[in-house]
C-alpha cells in the first residue's frame, strides 16, 4: 500500500520528536549524575544543577509541537531517578514537576520577551537568560523541590534548602544553556573571530589558570589575601569574550565553573576551605561562578553589537559610494543588495513597483529572498517574525508614491532583525529610492536637452536655405548700387540689410556648430597656415564695425608666426572675441596682441576696457548658452565664448578670461604650434 506523502511528514515529524525527547533525556540523566557530585550535607539541592541548563536550551530550540514529549522526557528521568535511589515516589514526582515548569515558563517566557533565536549576541538576550530563563524560571522548582526535601526527606529548614535549589537552577542555566545556545546550531551567525589554534590556547589557558587557582589548599592565615586570587579567572573569560565571542565566553566558563565546583567539593580552593558551613561556602562559589559567566556573556554581547553597528555603518558607507559612483540605477542598486549579505542579515532583495500595482524583483542575494512583498500604502517600514526567521519590508518613496521596496530577512538559525537593521533598511530604502529619482531627473533632463539640440538643428538648417537666397539677393543689389546715380541713403540701408544678414546667418552657423559638438562632429581642416596674418585680416575687417562703436582697435602682432591649423575655425574664434570685445567695450580702445609662447605654443590676447565680467562668471560664460549680462541688453545667443572654447581646445590649446569689473576683460587664446 501506497503511503501518502502526508503521512510521511507526520511520521517523520513523530520520529524526530522522540529522537530529540530521547536524546535530551539521556544528557538529563548524564548531567544529574555529575551534579550529584556537587551535593553539599545536609542539603538535598546540588551547588550546581547542570540540567536546568540543557533542559531550557533544548525547549528554545525546538518547535512548539515538540514540548510535550520534551517536558514528559524530564518528567519521566526525574521520577526514575528518584525511584532508582529510594526516594518515595512523591518526591521524584514533585522534582520532576519542578524541572518541568521551570524549563517550560523560562523558555515561554523568553520567546514571549526576545523571541527566536536566543543566540546571545544582543544585551538584552543575556539579561532574559538571567532575569527570565534563570532566576524566575528557577522559582517553580525551588519551591517544589524544597517542599518534597522538608515533607519527606526531612531536610532541616526550608528556606536554606529553597535558596540552594533556587541559586542551583539559576546557576546552572548560567553556565549549560548559553554553551547550547551558541553553539546549536552550528551554523547560526554568532560572532567567531579567532582561528581553531588559538580558540585551543584560550581554552588551555582557562584550565590551566583555574586548576591552578582551586586546587590548591588555602590556610586559614592565608585567606585574607588568596581569597581573591579566583578572580584572576576573569582577564581569560574577557578575553574569550573578546577574541571568541558568544561561543567562547559560553564554552571558557563553562569548563572554569565546571573546575571550580569540582575542587570546592574536595575542599580545595578559597571556597572549599572558607571557615563557615557548607551552606555558606556553596552560596560563595555560586556568586562566583555566576559573576563571572554573566560578566563573560554581557561583555561578549556588548562586542557583538559593537560590530554590528560598525557593520552597518560601514555598509551604509559602501552604499552612498556605490549609489555614487553612476546613474546607472540598474548596475548600482544590484551592488548595493549584495552589500548587505551576510554582513547584515542572510538574504536581500530590492522590488521596483509596475505601472499595474504589482512588485517585479530587481536584485536579490543569499536566501529568503524570493516572495515579493505586498505594496505598502501607509509609508510604515512592516516587520514579521516566526519559526521560519525572521524579516522586513521599507518600502521606497519618491514624490508621494510607492516606487519600489526593499526586503531584508534571516533564518531560523539567525538572530531576528532588531531595530538597528530597521532603521538601517529604512536608510538604504531612501538612498535606493533618491538613486532612482535622480536618474529618472536625468534622463528626463537629458531627453530634454536632446530635444533642444534635436529643434535646434532642424530649425538652423531650415533657416539656412532661405537665408542663402537671402544673401544672393543681397548681394546682388550692393553690386548695383556701386552706380554713381545710386543715392547714398539707399546705398547705405543696403549695406545695412548685408550686415544684418551676415549676423544672422553667423548665428544659424554658431547654432550648427552647437549641434555638431553635441554629437562628436566638429572636425578641423588642418593646413600650414600664418596665424599673423590671420589675425591682421580679421582686424581689419572689424575696423568699420569698431569705428561704429567708437572704440579705436589697436593691434600688436609679431610677423610670421607659422603652425598647423584649421584657419576658417581659427578665423570663427577670433571674430568671436573681437564682436565680444566691441560690443562689451564700446567707446573705449580694444587691444589684439599675438607673441610667440615659448617655443611650441603661440599666445593671443584680446582685451577691452569696457564693463568687465564678475568674478564668480569668468569660468561659466564658456558653457553652451551662459551669458554674463541681460540678454535684453546687449543681445546674442551666448554661444560665442563657448565655441571658442570647443575650437581651441580641438586644437589642443586652451582660452581663458580674467577681468576687473568696470575696467574691461582680456581673453587669452594659447595654441600649439603643432597639431
């Protein structure tokens, strides 16, 4: 007959319950017999009960359906236990009550306070193990073990045997559990930061070193001072705590209370030949033993938090420097994704939101990284917990809507995110979602610019047809107006219309020529050329329009300066940087000087004495379009400077201004003398 695969899950679950039920109750009974040797006369409760640890360990890490048999294996060992010793079955009844209740309000208690998993790497984990999982915990089987030892075993006073049993429970959660704790499972994230070599010379020193200091009989003339020498004890548990984290400090105390009870049972140590009786001496090496566990585990959790906020940090860092880097939303936003595991948590995925409502993954790394999130509508970070791990959704905002979310999540063998991984989600949320807004800017200011320079083109090249004709005819009329019975007015409103003409068919070129620089098309006709000469032609042909404008045009140029250039753009240039210093320098002289610069550059200045430019606009009045002054004022497209630019350093070379306002601005053009 068939099995149906349901049955099978069943079964295997039964089995698995009972195999661990088996297994705890085999330690249970290993672990009693050794705190059997810690039994101080007269009373009943050990100096350690190294069980409440094991038996709390194995409640955390097992799922709620297992309980019953767990809390039935200790029920059934303890009421064996005492029918195997003689004791009356009341009494292993009562004991093993206890130990039941105590396992079981300590580890509901603490999934209720800290919930899953316990691994001790947080402040507050090592305070409920304390407070929840030791101290009231240990109440219940205190009270009931206490309780049997007067009723029949005829112990001489119940409070001092409750104090012993509360104290023994406590300690020996203490000192069992967090070993467990740390290291089941293996693979959970608790820190680890040594090598197994010395993780070994750690341990052998904390053996050493308590041997050393409990084995040895003290006098009673020597109590003053060697009584303290136990806690000597305490620079190897900080360090372990240090070097080796949760598991460390967990493991080098166990085995240092371990060695400490073992020779204070003897009578060995400060504490085993403390002069007061044996209730005296047990309470002594339990506060021991408890501070310096605790100290241990408090220290080691405070570096492991430490650590994470220094990772968090630093994976915040490393974002802002990858979201930084480009706007290439698609190759940023994978890398930060990646940032976060294992560093942070044990899987991550970033979702963008479709035009339909719907999540679509853009990046995922380690695992639980695979069901998308539901669309977030109120803005608030959402956060769930459970026996699969644990995780959360920030979603990302941008301009009032729901663009994106990002998920982080752990395991069941991982720490449950806290409010530092909230927050440092929420941050990375809002980084991912100012990445996505920025490029989206971009893209549409972009689109925008090539619009611009797309209407741009088109419209200079429309107008360059009807200008042509334009100029034709133009020049067509001034060759008949060269007739002597042509009246000057006329002649004069002709030359008038050339010059009007010639500018704004000057400005359609600049207007290509933006559209040429814009897609990579500005090429140079190189030829030997006589920059001097060039100069002194285009000088001249300013003089009328300098004459207009009252300025006297002075020029300083050395004879014959001879290089490898494309004269027509050279010949752009210049008159660029003559019209600007006519037009800004109007009524006073402009100055053209060309020398040679060194041996290899040539060097010409351009300089007015008229209005200036400030000084914050020196260096962005040779962008596309930038003007120093009104438009309404002083006209043109503010394209002059920056085609300049783009023509000398084509060449090679390079222009800058300098200027005082109100006393003018000189331009300085230098250029190699080879290309």
């Amino acid at each position: 007959m068939e099995v149906m695969p349901g049955a099978s899950r069943v079964r295997a679950a039964l089995g698995a319950t009972w195999g661990r039920a088996l297994v705890l109750g085999v330690a249970f009974l290993a672990l009693q017999r050794i705190s059997a040797r810690f039994l101080f006369e007269p009373l009943r409760g050990s100096a350690v009960w190294l069980p409440a640890g094991v038996s709390l360990a194995f409640l955390l890490r097992s799922p709620l359906r297992m309980w019953a048999a767990l809390l039935g294996a200790v029920l059934g060992v303890e009421l064996g236990i005492a029918v195997v010793q003689g004791f009356p079955v009341q009494v292993g009844l009562l004991w093993g009550l206890g130990n039941a209740l105590r396992m079981g309000l300590g580890a509901a208690l603490m999934r209720q306070v800290l919930g899953t998993p316990v691994l001790l790497i947080r402040v507050r984990e090592v305070a409920g193990l304390l407070v929840l999982g030791s101290l009231v915990a240990a109440l219940p089987s205190a009270t009931l073990g206490a309780l049997a030892s007067v009723q029949w075993l005829q112990s001489p006073s119940f409070w001092r045997e409750w104090v012993s049993w509360w104290l023994s429970d406590a300690l020996g959660t203490v000192l069992v559990a967090p070993v467990l704790l740390t290291w089941w499972p293996l693979r959970s994230r608790v820190p680890w930061r040594v090598s197994g070599t010395e993780a070994g010379l750690v341990v052998g020193v904390a053996v050493f070193v308590t041997a050393f200091l409990f084995r040895q009989p003290v006098s009673s003339s020597s109590q003053g001072i060697l009584a303290t020498l136990p806690y000597a004890a305490f620079p190897v548990v900080i360090t372990a705590a240090l070097r080796m984290g949760p598991r460390g400090a967990a493991t080098v105390a166990a085995m240092m209370g371990s060695i400490a009870i073992w020779y204070t049972s003897q009578g060995l140590g400060p504490f085993g030949t403390l002069i007061v009786d044996n209730n005296e001496q047990v309470l002594s090496v339990q506060t021991f033993l408890a501070v310096l566990t605790l100290s241990g585990l408090t220290l080691a959790a405070v570096a492991a938090e430490r650590r994470r906020a220094e990772n968090a940090q630093r994976v915040l860092a490393q974002a802002g420097a990858v979201l930084g880097e480009s706007l290439d939303w698609r190759g940023t936003l994978p890398r930060v994704v990646a940032l976060l595991v294992p560093e942070l948590c044990d899987g991550a995925a970033l979702w963008l939101m479709r035009p339909d409502r719907t999540m679509e993954p853009l990046a995922s790394a380690g695992t639980c990284s695979a069901r998308p999130p539901e669309p977030a509508s109120s803005g608030a970070l959402r956060a769930w917990q459970g026996p699969g791990g644990s995780g959360l959704v920030a979603p990302m905002w941008t301009g009032g809507q729901v663009v994106g979310a990002l998920t982080l999540c752990t395991g069941p063998a991982s720490a449950p995110l806290g409010q530092g991984a909230r927050a440092l989600a929420e941050d990375l949320a809002r980084r991912c979602a100012h990445a996505l807004e920025r490029a989206r800017l971009f893209d549409e200011a972009r689109e925008a610019i090539a619009a611009r320079d797309e209407f741009i083109a088109i419209a200079a090249h429309e107008m360059r047809t009807p200008l042509a004709a334009l100029t034709l005819r133009v020049h067509g009329m001034e060759s008949r107006l060269r007739r002597p019975d042509v009246p000057d007015e006329v002649r004069d409103k002709v030359h008038l219309l050339a010059r009007q003409v010639s500018r704004l068919t000057q400005l359609v070129e600049n207007l290509l020529d933006v559209g040429r620089i814009n897609t990579g098309r500005l090429e140079l006709r190189r030829e030997p050329m006589d920059l001097s000469e060039l100069v002194l032609e285009v000088v001249e042909r300013f003089r009328d329009a300098a004459a207009r404008a009252g300025c006297e045009l002075r020029a300083s140029v050395m004879p014959r300066l001879m290089g490898t250039w494309d004269r027509a753009r050279l010949e752009q240039a210049l008159t660029n940087l003559l019209s600007n210093a006519i037009k800004f320098g109007a009524g006073q002289p402009v100055d053209v000087s060309l020398a040679r610069e060194g041996e290899r550059r040539a060097r010409l200045r351009v300089c007015d004495h008229g209005i200036g430019v400030p000084e914050d606009a020196l260096e962005r009045i040779f962008g596309r379009f930038e003007r120093a002054v009104s438009s309404r004022r002083y006209g043109g497209l503010g394209l002059g400077l920056f085609l300049t630019r783009q023509i000398a350093e084509a060449h090679g070379g390079t222009v800058s201004a300098s200027s005082q306002p109100g006393q003018g601005a000189c331009f300085v053009l230098e250029l190699p003398l080879e290309s």
